[in-house]
C-alpha cells in the first residue's frame, strides 16, 4: 500500500472476529490494567498500560510503518522520547556529536542534565560537511545526532554519507525527522539507525497534543528502548494516541498545503526589501538544495528569514500580525512565527547562537494551510511596520 491508504488504515484494521464490534477507528481504551483468567497469561498480552495500550500500540504500528521501520515507540513528549533514548545508548564518559544549530530542547537535555550529571561530552558541529564529522569522532563517540532539516537555520546533511560513517565506526546514528516528517523524508531508508520525532508537531498537525516517537529496524534497538520506555515510564496517553492515529490520516495531504504555500511565501520574502536573507531547501541558492533534492521528496513548511534591522525591527515586525500567531511550536494547520533568539533557542549561550547564524533579525515561520493569498497579505503589512 502506498503512503496515503497506511497513513489511514495501517494499525486499525477493524476486528471482526466473534464478539468484536468492528470498529473503522480504533477506541480510547483508558483502563489503567487488564484481567486476565490465569496468573500467568496476561489477556492480549496486555497486562497494564504502561507497559502496553491498545490504543498506543496502533499509533505505534501506524509510525513503524509510515517511517518504513519496524518498531515504534510513543512517548509522552519529543523530550521523553529523546531522554530515554540517551539513557538508552549512552553512559558516563560518552561522546556525542551533534549539529550546530540543534533545536534548544535538545541541547538543554544534552548541556543540562547530561553533560552536566553525567560526565557526557557533547561537540556540536556542521554536519553539512562530513569532513568536520570524520574529525570530531572519538575512540568514545557512541552517537551522531543531526537534524535536517535543522532548526532553525534549515540546514541539510547527507543522511546516506553520515550513515556511511556512523557504520565504518560503528556509531549510532540518529536523525531527527520532525521538520521533514516521513511524509517527505525516510532516513532509515538512507542509513540511519534510528530516526526521533515530535509527534506535537506535523504528525499531529493541530497543536492540540503533546507527544514524541522513536522509529527503528533493528529488534535489539527496539529491545533496549521498549524496556527503559516502560521503565521510565515516559509513555503517551491513550487519549493522546487517538488524537496523533487521527492527525495521521491527513498527514500526506497536509504536507503538500505546507509545501505548496512554503514554496510560494520563499519566493515573496526573496523579493522584500525588508527582508535581508531567506533559508529554504527549495530555493536553487541553497547551500544544499541538491542534497534536499535528492533525499528529500518536498522541501517542507518551515522557512527562516533575517529582516533588515535587528531586535526592535524583529519585535516591531512579530507585534504587528494579524493572521499569523506569535507562538512557539510548529507544524500545525495553523501558521506559527517565532524569534528564535528569546523563544526557542534562548538556552542557547549567545556567543554560540552568534556564531552559527541565530542572529537577532531570525525570524522562523511554519506556514501553515490557510488561504495564500492572507497568508502573504499578512506578512507583507507587518513587514512594512519596520
């Protein structure tokens, strides 16, 4: 089955058998435990919904499948989920290698509870070039962590390259999908071992769940991370479950929305005068636009620019939208603008953020699915506020 018809029916397959009611979508079930007959036999194998859900069990299937892996794991959070696979694969004295512009999140977990509790040592680099990943490796690197699309400067690295490396040192490799989603982008087809989301974000679509997945192929992966995820605990609710099983279904058509209006906002803000510099895949000026090209199959709803000016003009340019919401998160139907330097990447030290291009005049739109033409109208008035 192709991408559209698994996006919908893939993990709820309605039940037939005697007794079953046949349900099309797949209930809430919210029973913290299950009885069973005998001590030993847990019902289904379901025993308590920590350990497993019915309900997160078909989100999980419908994730494994959409990002062409095997098991799949739905948790609490993009945080949880990328919490339990450090504590999964790494221990004290490790190495990580990381991109440079890694989302703010990510790298408060890597500065402030692991580098700083546990004696992890973390280089972050430009994985755009892996000449500077062959460099930074360590006799202790035990993973390789990209983003690409990166957040928030849009970078793009060579999956299959990376994975080349990652396997030569037997290194695990993982690339964060959220901004392409499997829609677009399926790394563990390109090489990588494993492959993270924030399901709050394109999966779900709404901005109405929180939530995070790690997708893999291989069962001995699969089989550290499904122990520390019911260890820890760091599990998605049933609820929850259904809302991302329902975001699911439209996620191929959405994506295309995104796309469709991403491509035509880049090429408004190219031409502004207001607007000193725009970074998105699509655009042929792209430092790596012929990589997105090739592993990439659109170039994504996430489009960052530098305004002319610097913070005033950036607050002056956020406080004047009307249709567009001043918001973190991103991916949703609706669109969502942010000023990374005191939003998302604030933890980020500042000589850092400098250094790498988060400047004070970086704005980071996710375009969402309205109407174009309001969505251009909108930018354009606030851009002449400055």
């Amino acid at each position: 089955m192709k991408f559209e018809t698994i996006s919908i029916h893939r993990g709820e397959e309605p039940d037939f058998r005697e007794g079953a009611s046949g349900d099309v979508v797949i209930p809430i079930h919210l029973s913290s435990t299950f009885a069973r007959v005998e001590v030993d036999k847990p019902t289904g194998g379901y025993e308590y919904s920590r350990t497993l859900n019915p309900t997160r069990k078909a989100l999980e299937q419908r994730l494994a499948t959409i990002e062409n892996g095997k098991f799949a794991f739905a948790f609490s959070s993009g945080a949880a989920a990328s919490t339990v696979l450090l504590l999964s694969f790494i221990k004290s004295g490790s190495h990580i290698i990381a991109g440079d512009d890694l989302y703010g999140g990510s790298r408060r977990i890597f500065e402030k509870i692991f580098r700083k509790n546990y004696n992890i040592q973390i280089d972050y680099i430009d994985t755009t070039d892996c000449i500077n990943i062959e460099a930074a490796i360590r006799e202790n690197t035990r993973l390789i962590w990209i983003e690409t699309p990166s957040n928030p400067l849009l970078k793009i690295s060579d999956i299959k390259a990376i994975s080349k490396i990652a396997r030569e040192n037997k290194i695990l490799f993982v690339v964060d999908n959220t901004f392409a989603t499997p829609y677009l982008q399926n790394p563990l087809d390109l090489g990588s071992d494993i492959v993270l989301h924030s399901t709050t974000k394109y999966i779900n679509g709404h901005s109405d769940s929180i939530g995070g997945a790690i997708v893999v192929k291989d069962e001995d992966l699969a089989t550290v991370i499904r122990f520390n995820q019911n260890a820890a605990g760091a599990i998605l609710s049933p609820f929850d479950s259904y809302m991302v099983l329902r975001g699911i279904k439209t996620l191929s058509i959405r994506m295309e929305r995104h796309c469709e209006n991403a491509q035509k906002i880049t090429e408004f803000l190219s031409k502004h005068t207001k607007v000193r510099k725009v970074y998105y895949p699509g655009l042929v000026d792209h430092p790596q636009h012929t990589i997105a090209k090739t592993q990439m199959r659109g170039y994504g709803g996430m489009i960052s620019f530098e305004i002319e000016g610097g913070i005033y003009e950036a607050r002056r340019f956020l406080s004047n939208l009307k249709i567009i919401s001043l918001a973190e998160s991103l991916g949703g139907v609706e669109s969502l603008i942010e000023h990374p330097a005191t939003m998302t990447h604030m933890s980020v030290p500042h000589e850092h953020r400098i250094k790498v291009g988060i400047t004070d005049s970086l704005i980071r739109f996710s375009v969402g699915i309205e109407n174009i033409d309001d969505l251009i109208s909108d930018l354009d008035n606030a851009l002449r506020s400055i």
